[in-house]
C-alpha cells in the first residue's frame, strides 16, 4: 500500500453552491472580494473532508484575466469586465490568507492556472511571455506555499514555460495536464501525453487533472514513463467538447454529471492508487463530500493518507 498525498477537490463550482450565484468569467476572484472567508469555508470543508494538502485559490489570478475592457477573451457576448488587475498582488495575498486557515491540517499547494483560457492551447502565448507571466505567479506563491501546482496545461510549449516558470523559485514544481476526455494518450492539443511525460522528468511531480475520471488511466500510463510521483484529479463535467475548446461555449454551459456522485468518484480515485497515482483528489463539480468518500475508500484499501 501507498502513501497518498489526497488533494481537495473543486473551488470554483463550490463557490458557487455556497453563495447561490452562477458561473461567470471571475466568479472565484470576486468571491475573494465579496465574500471575504468563503474561501476559507470551503478550505476548512476539505481539510474536515480528510484533504491533506489545500490548493489555493489563485488559478485564475493571471495579469489577462484580470485586465478589463471588452478586448478581454473571458468577455462574451459584447459584455466588458471590471479591471481588477491594479488588485493582482491583493487578490493573490487575499487568496494565500484564505488557504492559511488550514496550514497545520494541510500542506499547502499554490495554484497557477493557464494562460489564456483553460483547455486552450492556442490561446498560450510566446514562450518568453509565458514564462514572465507563470514566473510572477511563481515568485508571488513560492514563500507561502509547499509546492507550485501547475494546472490544467493543455499543451506541451505550455508546460515547458511552467517548468522554466517555477524553476525560478526554491519550491517543487507539479505540473499537471488536461487530457482529451474520450482519449487519455493525448493533451487538449492534441499532443501525446508520453511527450509531456518527457517535460515532466525534469518536474517534482506530473498529474493530469479537469477531464473525465475514465481518461485518467491511460494519463497515468504514460505519466508513469516520466519516473516521478505520479497522480490524478479529474472532473465531474458532462464533457470537455471539442466545441467547448474552440471558444463556443462558456463555463456556465459545463454541467455536472449525475453519474459521478461521491462514491462513483471514489472507486476512480482508489484505482488510480491501483496504478501507483501517489497524489489524488478532484477537480471541477467535485465537493467535500468527494473527497471525504476518497479518503474512507483509500484507507480502507490500505493506504495511508499524509
């Protein structure tokens, strides 16, 4: 049996069960202003849960998601989103603060989510400005946190910049891949997860997370080859569709699969422990509840949470 590092699950959909709102381009940004301990509530949940290592709440507090103006890409429909980007170093010491409140329970995992949009591999920029733009993040988490958790890279130029990006700092570095939800051997990009398996040697760890729970294995398959802890936090979405990734359709149209209830979710993450995932827990649309069905399923089978 296993050491497991067990991760919490979603934020941002748990946000918005708890605050009764919907999904919008920067509703888990605006809960850190609106809401101040919200975030933290839902720390707390998934340490109460039986999370050992907390994820902050900074996967979407980059510079371009921030910035306002209708030339943003997260501005739909000829909508204009507030400027937020004078509150960057704010925000992210906000969201650090949040996840402070269960330090002692968890360690603590700084998020940096994609560039440009997630699951958008043609929207990453050059490599000199993504490595800038990870590396500001990278720099701004690694004194707070335990490690850098790179997420939901969709291409392989994308998580070559994270890994220059937080080679920057004295932290592990985690790097982890969306892969396409109906084939695991490929990124979002199209890409073979063995060539990301590659990138990942030079890593401190290599995950892939937010697609579809039956993807996983054949991710972890190829993940293994990289000669690192592996591991895996899938989503709980219908389907990540090709027209989804071309920019046709928005986070509110994601919904959650009613066949993925927390003791479903359980029986991919004690699999993926079958396959030697070292580090597991759940992405978007999953809950405390989740995680709590992980735990008692993980250490049943024998592992050891930690």
């Amino acid at each position: 049996m296993n050491d497991i590092t067990l991760l919490d699950g979603g934020m941002g959909q748990e946000l918005i069960r708890r605050s009764g709102g919907t999904a919008t381009p920067l509703w888990a940004t605006q809960a850190l202003i609106d809401k101040p301990g919200l975030v933290a509530e839902v720390h707390q949940a998934y340490a109460e849960a039986g999370a050992t290592m907390a994820t902050t709440n900074t996967y979407a507090l980059h510079r371009d998601r921030l910035r306002g103006g209708d030339s943003n890409h997260y501005a739909r429909d000829g909508a204009t989103l507030p400027d937020l980007e004078h509150q960057h170093g704010e925000l992210v010491a906000r969201a650090v603060a949040e996840a402070a409140t269960v330090q002692g329970r968890c360690r603590i995992a700084g998020s940096i989510g994609p560039l440009g949009a997630s699951y958008r591999a043609d929207l990453n920029p050059d490599r000199a400005t993504a490595v800038a733009l990870y590396g500001e993040m990278a720099q701004m988490l690694a004194p707070h946190v335990d490690v850098l958790l790179f997420e939901t890279i969709a291409s392989l130029e994308a998580a070559q910049a994270c890994l220059a990006a937080g080679r920057l700092t004295d932290r592990p570095v985690w790097l982890s891949f969306t892969v396409d939800d109906e084939d695991g051997t490929v990124l979002r990009s199209g890409e073979a997860m063995r060539d990301a398996a590659r990138i990942a040697q030079d890593a401190d760890a290599a995950l892939a997370n937010c697609s579809a729970p039956e993807a996983m294995p054949r991710a972890l398959d190829a993940l293994a080859t990289s000669g690192n802890p592996i591991g895996a936090y899938g989503n709980a979405f219908t389907q990540i569709t090709k027209h989804f990734i071309s920019g046709g359709t928005t986070a509110n149209d994601l919904k959650a699969r009613r066949d993925m209830g927390p003791d479903v979710y359980a029986e991919h993450g004690l699999a993926w422990a079958g396959m030697g995932a070292t580090i597991i827990g759940g992405c978007c649309e999953t809950g405390p509840a989740h995680i709590a069905a992980l735990a008692a399923k993980l250490r049943a089978a024998g592992h050891k949470l930690k």
